[in-house]
C-alpha cells in the first residue's frame, strides 16, 4: 500500500467524513488543523450533503454524465454514489490522491478517475473523457467543481469557470463552492491552509461565475442549499451554488 510523505486537503476530508482512504500524515494535519480552529467533520459532511443534493439534483434533469474537477477521494456519497445509474470521471492533480483513486474505482465500469488541472480542460486524457462523460461538449454534463475555488485566484477561477462554460452543451450544470471569511477568526488554522489559500464574501463571488446562472436558490451557506432536513446550526464556513448553462 502507498504511503504519502505530505497531506492532502483531499484525503483530510476523508479522514473527517470517517472513510478510509487516508495516511498517517494526512491524520496528523488534520488534528493539527482541529486544534487550531475546532471540530471540522459536521462541516464536511455539510459539504458531502450539499454534494449529494446537487448532484441528484442535476441527474433529475436528466443529466447522466459528470465531470468532477479537484475530486479528491471518491467515496463517502461522492458523486457516482449519489448518481448511481450516471457515469462519472473525477479527476485531480495530486498523484497519490489520483492513484488512490484508481484503485478505489478498479472495478467500476461507470466511474474512473484521472489527471486534469481544472484551469485547462485539455489536460485531460481525452479516451477517459469520452469514456466516462459521453457526448463532452455535446450532450448536457454535470460539471463538479467542490472544495477547488479556494485554492484559485479570481482571475483563474474566473477564466477556468468561463473556459468549461464554452466547451459544455447548453443544458449543463455546474455545482461549485467557495470558502467564507470563516478563517479569517483563526489565523493559525488560515497559516496552514498556506499563503495561495482565498476566502470570498458572497458577493465577491457571484461575478467569478460569468455567463454561468445560479439557480433560484441562489449562493447561499451549503447546508442552507435545499435541506432535506433542518439545517445544523454551523458556521457558514462554505457557500455553494448550483449554476447553469441555460438549454439553447
Ligand atoms: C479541498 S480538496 C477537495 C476534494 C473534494 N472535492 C472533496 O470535496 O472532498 C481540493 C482538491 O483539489 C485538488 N486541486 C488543487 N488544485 C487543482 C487544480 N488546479 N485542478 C484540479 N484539482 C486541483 C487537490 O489536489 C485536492 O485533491
């Protein structure tokens, strides 16, 4: 079994959303992390939660291919699990977390994982793409764009949002979060999150999506996106959106 020598923020919410897919030095970050700003599992099984509700969501709408950028570990109700009858590429940068993956999805035939940056499309394997979202660029997609816009600047995550809204049929969605000012309060746990860490207020963030339309139910904290139950009283730490590319 690999081992990794750095954590990952990735295989962090593994560890917190109780899955086990995750190393010794991603276990001892994240306690590292807790003690510095507090229980961190309820807000990422907010965030799962407002994955799962975006994704079926979009799969109501008929969509049965998804793009998953910065996927992380693809577990714990990720995007095939919560889309079972869709098929699925999630894709990373970081190579253990991609090989981790791999091997997690070995005997899939509806989800495979892969390399792509999300700031250029074209990176990705085009057999993988055609593969697993059939029809890319001319059928409807669900593109997954969670846990990513922080790790971005605005100019990037503005081009790159724009970049797939051209290259997605009319009819695709896009599930996207964004980190609050919530770290701001703990500047020990916002100095391990590393220098190219950004937090947005809402409004900094509704012009980076461009041409893409959020839904009626606007950018609003992720456990505020259509609870299926009541909201658990947390912090609003992340804020979500689901957006579209309108049917032509
Ligand atoms: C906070 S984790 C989120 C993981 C997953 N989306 C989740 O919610 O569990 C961010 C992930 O984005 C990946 N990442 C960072 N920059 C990226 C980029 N330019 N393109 C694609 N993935 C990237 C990291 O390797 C990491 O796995």
């Amino acid at each position: 079994m690999e081992e990794a020598d750095q954590p990952s923020t990735a295989r962090m919410i593994d560890f917190w959303l109780g899955g086990a897919h995750h190393f010794p030095v991603d276990v001892a970050a994240a306690r590292a992390f807790e003690g510095a700003y507090g229980p961190c599992a309820p807000l990422f099984r907010e965030m799962r939660g407002f994955l799962g509700r975006t994704v079926r969501a979009i799969a109501a709408a008929g969509v049965d291919g998804f793009l998953v950028f910065g996927a992380g570990v693809p577990t714990q109700g990720n995007v095939h699990e919560a889309a079972p009858e869709a098929t699925v590429l999630y894709t990373d940068v970081d190579p253990v977390t991609i090989r981790l993956g791999q091997r997690i999805l070995a005997g899939s035939d509806r989800a495979g994982y892969g390399f792509g940056d999300a700031t250029d499309v074209g990176t990705i394997d085009p057999a993988l793409l055609h593969r697993f979202v059939p029809g890319w660029g001319r059928r409807p997609v669900g593109v997954i764009f969670l846990g990513l816009a922080a790790f971005l600047d605005d100019a990037t995550l503005a081009g790159t949002l724009d970049e797939l809204y051209a290259a997605v049929a009319p009819g695709s969605f896009l599930a996207v979060d964004f980190d609050s000012e919530e770290l701001a309060a703990h500047p020990q746990a916002l100095a391990m999150m590393g220098p190219a860490f950004r937090m947005r207020p809402p409004a900094a963030f509704a012009p980076l999506l461009g041409r893409w339309t959020p839904t009626a139910d606007g950018i609003v904290p992720v456990q505020h996106w259509r609870p299926e139950a009541p909201p658990a009283d947390l912090p609003d730490a992340f804020y979500g959106a689901l957006a579209t590319k309108p049917a032509a």
